[in-house]
C-alpha cells in the first residue's frame, strides 16, 4: 500500500528547503524594491550595474567573514539614522 505523500511526517531536510527557499525568496524580494527604487526614484539608471556589483561584493566579504552583518546595520543606525 502506498502513503499518500500529503499525510508523510515532513523530514528536516524538508523543512530546511523550504525554509531556504522562504528566505532566498524574501532576499530577492528586497533586492528587486531596492533596486527599482534606486532607478526610479533616484536617477540610478547610470550606476545600476555598479551598484549590483558592489552588493555582490559586500556579500562575499560577509561570506568570508571580513565584515559583519551587525557592524553594518551599526553604520546605517549611526551614521544614517536607518534602523533596520
């Protein structure tokens, strides 16, 4: 007899994919605001590109460990009153 896949039990590693998944979703979500924002509100269609490849950048020193997410978000609070 077959188990219907709805009633089987969800195993971690189902759990984290779609956690991951939920996660990568909501971070694409916030780069596409971002980024349209920039282009429409703030005349960012000349650096666009740039501004995308300093992103990525900063993600990997992240990734690397050579600077912290908690380090930035201080800058932001600090220096710029943005509270995230």
């Amino acid at each position: 007899m077959r188990t219907n896949p709805r009633k089987r039990p969800a195993s971690q590693e189902d759990v984290d994919r779609a956690w991951n998944g939920g996660v990568l979703y909501g971070i694409r979500n916030a780069h596409i605001i971002f980024l349209t924002v920039l282009v429409d509100k703030f005349n960012g269609a000349d650096y666009i590109g740039d501004v995308w490849e300093e992103i990525n950048k900063l993600s990997e020193e992240l990734k690397e460990s050579r600077v912290s997410i908690n380090d930035l978000r201080n800058v932001l609070k600090e220096e710029y009153k943005i509270n995230i």
